[in-house]
C-alpha cells in the first residue's frame, strides 16, 4: 500500500475489491493493527464523513463510484 495513513491504506484495501465488503477486525488484522477496538471506533466517524461506506454493523466497503 502506498498510503503512509490508517486512513490511506484502508480506502485502498475497500478499493482494491469494490465488490466485496469487509469487516472491521478483518481490515485491522491485514493492516496489523493490535488495538481492534480502537480502530473500529475510527472506522464510524469516517463512514460519517464519506470516507467509507457503511454496509451493516461492523461492515464496511468503498463509497459507491458516481455515474
């Protein structure tokens, strides 16, 4: 990943597979974040801002591509 952010790195992961969904324990665990609870805390706040896409609880995926 090219990214030096958490945040970088995590739009890049959701779209590097836009199709699939991702929970938020199995991006910390690719990320090698250790402080999982932490990290799904971060995770809402960027759904809320458009970041990220919230699909369902602890879910997530890229923000749709506008046509």
């Amino acid at each position: 990943m090219s990214s030096p952010d958490r945040r970088g790195k995590v739009l890049e992961l959701l779209a590097s597979q836009p199709w699939r969904a991702r929970k938020g324990t199995e991006l910390a665990a690719i990320l090698k974040i250790e402080n999982i609870n932490s990290f799904r805390v971060r995770l809402s706040p960027w759904s809320h801002q458009g970041y990220i896409n919230k699909i369902g609880p602890a879910l997530y995926g890229p923000i749709p591509a506008s046509t």
